[in-house]
C-alpha cells in the first residue's frame, strides 16, 4: 500500500517537481553566468546562459510529457477511476505553461543586463 501510494504520489506531482527542478536550474545557471564575467558570452545571437535555459526547457518539457504519457494509465483508482489521472494531466500542463512562461524571457531580454 505505501509503495502504490508514494508511486501515485511522485506520478501525479512529476509536473511540478520538473518545473521546480528547472526552476532552480534557470535561475542558478543565469546568476552563475553573470556572476563570471569571463564566462558570459554570444552563440548565434543569444547569450548561452539563455541557450542552456532553452535546453533545459525543451528537456523539461519532454520529460513532462514522458512520465505523464508512460504512467497515466497505471495511477490507482480511487473512489473516482479518473480523478488522479485528470489531476496528474492538470498539474503537467500547469507545469509545462510555467516553464513556458519561464523560458520566455530569456528568449526575449537579454541576459546580464
């Protein structure tokens, strides 16, 4: 019983935990950047504090999708057969939008400034 609730529990939160993980990273690669002068420089237009934002984004988004994609059909069903998948897709696309909404900026302003 403990296992099958912790697994649900780390399924249904996949979403928000990715997010915040690339949360932390985002924030700590771009203040590590432009902490070190000598390490800020351009790749085709756009500082690579921004590029490996955007890496880290698509890889977020991808493992988002996977882990939602490859679990759903297997969470428990509860008094509701649907209640912990819906809620597993509703918090992976709010998380996704985040990180979508987080990845934003670094594409358009730019970094260290």
């Amino acid at each position: 019983m403990a296992a099958g609730f912790f697994s649900a529990f780390l399924v249904t939160l996949a979403g928000p935990l990715i997010w915040a993980a690339h949360f932390l990273v985002a924030y700590s690669v771009n203040g590590v950047i432009c902490a070190r002068p000598a390490w800020q420089a351009d790749w085709l237009g756009m500082a690579v504090s921004s590029w490996i934002i955007c890496a880290g984004s698509g890889l977020a988004l991808v493992g988002m999708a996977l882990v939602l994609h490859r679990n759903r059909k297997r969470l428990p069903a509860l008094g509701n057969p649907r209640f912990l998948p819906g809620l597993a897709t509703a918090l992976t696309l709010l998380s996704s939008l985040a990180v979508i909404w987080q990845t934003v900026p670094a594409l358009m302003l730019p970094a260290c400034r």
